[in-house]
C-alpha cells in the first residue's frame, strides 16, 4: 500500500489564549496542499522494518512520528501485525507544513485499511490526536475550519477555483518553541473567524476582511527579516493575499488567474529570485476537492 501524505497551509491564524495546562488556544483554516507531499508505503510482512529516503528526518527513529503511530496503534490493536515501512521524505522541517503530522496520520490510515480494523475518520482522528495538534486534519484532509490547539474541526466550503500559490521556503527555518516565544495573544479575535466563514465562501472575499492574519509574523519576522521580505516580494509581485504559513518559516501567496487560466501579475522576476526556495507554483482549483 502506497501513501502520499500531502502538506497543509495555513490561510489566518489567530492566537487567542493560553490554556492552563501550558498550550494555546487559536483560530486558523487549515488548507491541504495535495502536490506537495511524501511518499508512504507499509507492507505486511513478517518482520518490521523501516527505511526512510529524501531528506533526512532529524530525529531517532524511534522518535519519527510514523513508528510512534505504529507502535501505538499495534499496542491497542492486536491484529495488527509486523510491516515494513518505506518513507521518502520531501516535505521540509521547520516549514509551518505539518508534514510530520500528516505522515503519522496517513500512517494510521493505512493500517486502518492494511489490517481492516473498520475505523471511522472520526475515531482514526481520536487515535493520532496524542502524535501532534495537526495530525487529526490529515484524516480529514479537507478545507477546515479549526480551534483549540488545532485539533477541533470543522469542514468548510471555500471557492479555490482560479486561484495560483506560490509557496516560497527559505533555507532557514522556525522552531515551534522560537515562534512561540513572545507571541502576543489577542482574545478580541475569538470567534471572528468563525463568524465570517459564515457569511462567505470566496477566499478573495475572505483575504478582505483583514481578519486573516497570522499572529506568529509578529515573532518571527523580527528575528527573520528574509521571511518577513519574502512576504513582502509576493505581495509586489501581485498576490491578493501572502502569509507565512503555521510557525513558518514557509510563506505562501496567492494570485488570481482568470478565465484561460493566466495570472494577472507577471511572476517571472520572482521566480528568478527565488528559484531555489520554491516549494510550489500551482493553481488551487486543478487539484483541490
């Protein structure tokens, strides 16, 4: 069984509290980013194996979130017996992508289906919940609309068609920990997400709410200048609309294309410059459920 486990974005996130139990409350959308993306294949087979290609994962391999949900999961269900694991990694660490997330997700969903243990979505979300906030959306793997620490969901209707990304990545990187440092919470925007998903569906109606801001720019731009200026060449470039995605250091944006599918802003000084940090040069709504 061969998996791609797909990267997210992104689109506001607004952080509104802390929780007492030391995390933090917040608003986002999370979008899936089909193209971008792993590759996952798990084998029954008689003894456990795993192998991992692509970039390297800097951790132990007993601390890599797909055997952490394999281990867990095996403990729980019995039928699930030995597997060996191919993993080619392509999407980056410290991106703001969740990657890790959806490659713990995908692996509970291939062994949901490898050893038919008849899990719902709903129940597959349950189990990866512990790995990471973001894990339960790659079950989903759709448009939602998110709170808490991340991992309460709502599947939302968004109008993607005609709309290009560019995501831009930068060598560098953003840990969760320094994105956390120093954020400032804003209480007053609890709910204010959530209420204008209500009344409308277009995300360039959205983008001109201003609500859709992502509060970790404010940390982490000080400390980045180069995101913070990537940021600002996609805007020069045209883009509607242009963030850093999660805790960075990956910053997206996005352009309108018209009927024959051409965009209106004329990317090619950007994409000279940022040659080598583009991650991904595609249109939304070729690809997006």
């Amino acid at each position: 069984m061969i998996l791609y486990p797909n990267c997210k974005i992104n689109f506001g996130l607004r952080v509104t509290r802390k929780r007492k139990d030391g995390y933090h409350d917040l608003e986002t959308v999370f979008l899936p980013v089909y193209p971008l993306h792993d590759e996952l294949e798990v084998l029954a087979c008689p003894q456990f194996s795993f192998t991992q290609e692509g970039i390297a994962v800097d951790c132990k391999p007993e601390d890599n979130l797909i055997i952490r949900c394999y281990e867990q999961m095996a403990a729980k269900y019995p039928q699930i017996g030995k597997v060996s694991i191919r993993f080619r990694k392509n999407i980056p660490f410290g991106a703001g992508l969740g990657g890790g997330s959806s490659d713990a997700a995908h692996m509970a969903i291939a062994l949901n289906d490898l050893f038919n243990l008849w899990l719902t979505k709903e129940q597959l979300a349950q189990e990866v919940r512990p790995l990471g906030a973001d894990c339960p959306f790659f079950i989903y793997n759709t448009p939602c609309y998110a709170e808490g620490i991340g991992d309460v969901l709502t599947p939302i209707d968004l109008d993607l068609k005609g709309i290009r990304i560019v995501m831009i990545k930068p060598d560098e990187g953003v840990s969760t920990k320094e994105a956390y440092s120093g954020i400032t919470k804003h209480p007053e925007a609890a709910g204010q997400i959530r209420s204008l998903l209500r009344q409308r569906s277009a995300l360039s109606t959205l983008c001109e709410s201003g609500l859709f801001v992502n509060d970790f720019e404010a940390t982490v731009f000080p400390l980045h200048p180069q995101i913070a200026a990537i940021k600002k060449h996609l805007l020069d470039a045209g883009a509607f609309y242009a963030s850093m995605s999660g805790s960075g250091s990956t910053v997206f944006g996005l352009f309108q294309n018209d009927a024959e599918g051409r965009t209106d802003a004329d990317l090619r000084a950007l994409k000279q410059q940022f040659a080598t940090m583009i991650l991904l040069d595609d249109t939304f709504g070729e690809w997006q459920a």
